[in-house]
C-alpha cells in the first residue's frame, strides 16, 4: 500500500495512468468498463488506499434541485420545443429547470457549463454544439456531474445519449419522394452548424444508392443559425443557374425547406404536388411553423415526447444513484405528408 493518501480522483488518474473518465464510469457502474480495466482499477484502488465518498457526492447534489437544460439555439423552433417538453417533465418531477442558450459559440458553451458548476446542479441536459464544442471541457463537466446529452452527441460522454434517428428520418423521406414522383436531388448548407446534417446526407447517399437512383446534392453557403435566410439566397442562386435535376428537392432541416419555398415563391416558381405545380419541397424536423406555410410542408417530425420521456427518466434515475452502463437512445420519426410534396 502507498504511503501518500490520494484525496481525490484526480490524483488517482495521475499516479495510476487511469484516464479521470474511466474511473468515474467504474464508480457509478463498476461493470461498464472492460473486465481488464476493472481489475487494474481496483488494483490502483489497493494500492493506493482510496475510496471515493459516492454517497457523500450524491448528498450534495441532492441539496439542489436544480436542473440546467442547454441547448445550443433557443431561436430554432426545435430546441425551443424539446427545451419546453424537458422543463415541464422536470417540474413535473419537482425539480427546479433553469434553461440556457449557447447562441452556437463553443466559449459560451463553456462558460455556461462553468455557471452550472457553481449552482451544483443535481444534474444536467446538455445538447451541445458537436464539432464545435470543448470537448475535454464537456467531459470533465460530465465527470462531476450527472449528465444526459441530447440531440448531438460528442464522444460517450456523460450518463447516456438520447436523440432522434436521423438515418431513419432521411430514408424514409427519400423513399416517399422516390415512390411518389422524381427521386430528389438533396439540399444542404455546405458548413452546417448542426452536426446531425452529415448523418442525413449520409442517409440520403445510401437511400438513393438502395433505390436504384443517382443522387444529386446541393450544398449551397452559409454556416450559421439562419437557415431561412441561407435557405432563401441558396435556392436563388440554385433555381436560376438550372442546378436542380429533379423537380423533387428534400431539405437537410425544415427551415431551409422553407427558405428554399420563399426563393421559389419569389421566382415565380408554383411549389406542391398538385397539377400545375413545378417543384415539390419537403424537409426534415417537423418544425411547429411547418403546417403554417404556404403550401404546408412535407416533412419528417422528431418524437418530441419519447426523446424528451427518455432523457429525463434517464437523469432522474442516475441522480437516484441507479446509473447503467452508457448507452444511446435514438427515437424513429413520423413522416407527415403535405401539400408541398
């Protein structure tokens, strides 16, 4: 047995080569880290005399109620939705939810999860910006606290992710247009700002390649928040220079479907899947603006409440002291058809 007395996890991960994540996963669920890195773990843990006050953690935490909810937009009409779904199942749970926006800049993400630390939040549900963010500084964030990520996922981090089936999403829309008319060409932000874009142009490539058809993608500039506006001078540039080889067009999100349609209006160019129409649209989210635009818009709509039920049963549980193994939780979409496709 060592002679120094180590005082906390840290210092165990430095003298025994052990990575502070792998430990923490050890301590909530001995039995979701390999069979060989558990018995090298608990020969550290003998060599070095430490064991770690879990209940004395959990205490802590439980002196709060407060829950942070971050999502990286709270203008996009899809985290404004599933941020009030989270709010609500946490009230409901008798917690206390404070929401916050990293506006989609990676230092303000950080800040923020620096905020949580000082409110000892009993736990947290954190969509993060992906690509973009911190990760070193989300994984020690989600070494200290009970943390669920949704929607964009980074690493395995955390207690579990929880988001939407994009791969099922695009699919299954690309196989409606294929059956109901021209096969698509497929309309993307070249730089997208959420990372879930490449999954559906992925899942858009296979589709056509499984359909028998070759695939067109348009990728059109813009790396911000502003879909609409991205989507509006992209479909410009797209529909005067003839890009389009199909009059079947699936959108990477909602927002820029409905960008693309504003383009098409101001083009003179008729939208819808009815005689005299020149061009179908349809996107993907279920974005709540979607059944209000002229035409409705086809889209593929998220499981608002199971990802919602899911991420936050999942909290509740770990902050309850029954943490399991990481896993990903991804829900299927419902396709909803409108006038646009």
């Amino acid at each position: 047995m060592s002679e120094s007395k180590i005082r906390n996890m840290e210092e165990l991960a430095s003298v025994s080569g052990i990575s502070r994540p792998t430990l923490s996963k050890y301590f909530n669920a001995p039995d979701s880290v390999r069979a060989s890195t558990r018995k090298k773990i608990e020969a550290a843990l003998e060599t070095y005399d430490y064991r770690p006050n879990i209940y004395a953690m959990n205490q802590n935490r439980r002196l709060t109620k407060n829950i942070g909810i971050v999502v990286p937009f709270l203008a996009d009409p899809f985290f404004a939705e599933i941020a009030r779904t989270l709010e609500q199942r946490c009230i409901d749970a008798g917690f206390r939810p404070t929401l916050f926006s990293s506006h989609g800049l990676p230092e303000l993400e950080t800040d923020i999860l620096d905020t949580l630390l000082s409110m000892r939040p009993a736990g947290v549900l954190l969509a993060p910006l992906g690509r973009a963010s911190d990760k070193e500084a989300i994984e020690r964030f989600c070494d200290d606290v009970p943390t669920v990520l949704f929607d964009s996922n980074v690493e395995q981090f955390g207690i579990a992710f929880v988001g939407s089936d994009n791969f099922q999403f695009t699919k299954l829309m690309t196989d409606y247009l294929c059956r109901t008319g021209e096969p698509p060409s497929f309309f993307e932000m070249r730089t997208p700002a959420n990372p879930n874009a490449h999954r559906r142009r992925q899942s858009y490539l296979d589709a056509m390649q499984k359909f028998g058809h070759t695939p067109q993608v348009i990728s059109v500039e813009g790396e911000d928040w502003q879909f609409e506006e991205i989507g509006r001078l992209g479909g410009h540039e797209a529909l005067s220079s003839g890009a389009f080889n199909s009059n079947s067009i699936l959108c990477s999100n909602d927002r820029l479907a409905i960008g693309l349609m504003t383009a098409c209006y101001e083009k003179g160019v008729q939208v819808g899947r009815t005689e005299g129409c020149s061009i179908r649209v349809a996107g993907i989210d279920g974005h709540p603006f979607g059944r209000y635009t002229c035409p409705p818009l086809t889209t593929v709509s998220h499981d608002y409440d199971a990802v919602s039920k899911t991420a936050t049963d999942t909290l509740f549980s770990a902050i309850n002291g029954d943490v399991s193994p990481w896993k990903s939780t991804r829900s299927e979409g419902k396709l909803i058809m409108r006038d646009s496709a």
